[in-house]
C-alpha cells in the first residue's frame, strides 16, 4: 500500500471525457480495488438548459434522456448501470450504508459507502465538491458543499471507510468564481476550514484540508472549476443546469 499514489488524468471513451484514476484505485487489503470515474457536460442528450449529459432526474429534464446519460456513463467507465446507487443529497452529513437490495436511489443522506464488490456508489454536482475515499475493502462518496464541509461530510466518509488509503477530489467551484456572505466565511473559520478571504471560500481546497486533517495523507484534487470550465454544469454560473457525476466501485 505504500507504493500507491492516487492521480486524476484524463480520458476518452465512447465520445465522452472523464477524470479516472489509471492505478485502479489500487489494492484495498486484498478486498478489491477502488474504481474512481468524474463526468463532465459533454456527450449526452439533453436539451438546453441540461445540455446534454445530465445525470439529475429531479432538475426538470426528461428522466428518459436522463436514464439514456446515465447508461452512457457507465458504458464509458465500465461499469453496469444497474449496479449503480445513489442517494437524496440533502447539503449534510447523513452517511448511508447501501447494498445491492437497495433502490437506486436508496435514500436521504450526502455519503455513501458500501463494501459489495462491483456496486456502483454515485453523487451528482454542480459546483459542490465530489470526495471519494478508499479504505479497507470499502469505499465511500461525498457530496461536500459549503454546508456539507461544515457539517463533517467529507470526515464521515473518512470514518465510514475505516483506515483509509486514498481520496479523490473532483472538480468543483474554487474561490476565483465562489464570493459567498460572512455567514459562510463565519461557518468555515469555527469548523477550523482554511478560508480565501474575507468574502470567498475554496470548498475544493477545504475539502483537501478535510480529508489531510483525518488523517488521509494520500489525495489526488482536480483544479478545474466548474464555473469556469464551460466544459461542467455550474449552478453558480448558470442557475438552472443539469449535474454531472462522481462514482466509485470495488472491482
């Protein structure tokens, strides 16, 4: 496990763009391997204003075009689509434990783990910050916004997976484009989170800090922030838009 060190790079597959990590996640204590996948905007069938792979049935977009994105996903990752779980984020820090007997969508809460070899655990973004964390035969996903790193979002996925190895950051909004009140400047000072300023915070760097300061020293973070790269749905930037995923596995 020493040897391993957790990456993002980027590639193309069935006309779709994703971050991956080409290690495979690498060995989890011979319990399977952590499979990491981020989408983008780009490849899929919706219409403006979810053009076009929009993964989010509940934004106001055709739920057919959303289930044929979905599939399209998972055929350029590798993964089966009906293997894949999500949950009803809510801006907490609620963890759910989910299994194959589970729904799709499997209930309310903003992590997910699970242990089960090839099930496919899910989060949807729009400038919030996707957090996957390996450990010992399990793998967790967080859903960390502002409010999400404030409520221990990104330490509950540490401590759902155990020891953990490795994590992954995946695109979200950085501080060039996220001016936010001193209500959150407040918030993340007393959770002990770095801030940029009087009047901006970085929710992917805090979410890096999160994950060093539980004790994960091996993170890969993407820098792309997806209010300034067209290439990702922005709330921020856009006001109603589609989202794209972040999805981790044990193969």
């Amino acid at each position: 496990m020493t040897s391993f060190v957790p990456s993002l790079v980027e590639t193309h597959a069935n006309a779709l763009r994703l971050l991956v990590d080409p290690g495979a996640g690498g060995p989890v204590n011979g319990d399977g391997r952590a499979q990491v996948a981020f989408s983008d905007r780009n490849g899929g069938t919706s219409p403006p204003p979810y053009d076009s792979l929009n993964l989010a049935a509940r934004v106001g977009d055709d739920p057919h075009r959303v289930e044929d994105n979905r599939v399209r996903v998972a055929e350029a990752a590798g993964f089966d689509p009906e293997r894949l779980r999500l949950a009803r984020q809510v801006h907490g820090a609620e963890v759910l434990d989910v299994t194959s007997r589970d729904p799709v969508v499997a209930g309310e809460a903003d992590v997910i783990t699970t242990s089960e070899r090839d099930l496919v655990i899910g989060i949807l973004t729009a400038d919030c910050t996707p957090v996957v964390v390996a450990g010992a035969g399990r793998v967790a996903i967080a859903h960390a916004g502002w409010r999400g790193l404030v409520a221990g979002a990104v330490e509950a996925a540490v401590a759902a997976v155990g020891d953990a190895h490795a994590a992954w950051v995946g695109p979200s909004i950085h501080a060039c484009c996220y001016e936010v009140g001193p209500e959150v400047v407040g918030a993340f000072r007393r959770r002990g989170l770095p801030v940029a300023g009087e009047d901006r915070v970085d929710p992917g760097r805090a979410a890096s800090f999160a994950l060093h300061r539980a004790g994960v020293d091996r993170v890969a973070a993407s820098i792309e922030c997806t209010s300034c790269d067209p290439r990702y749905f922005s709330y921020r930037r856009d006001g109603t838009t589609g989202r794209q995923g972040a999805f981790v596995w044990l193969s």
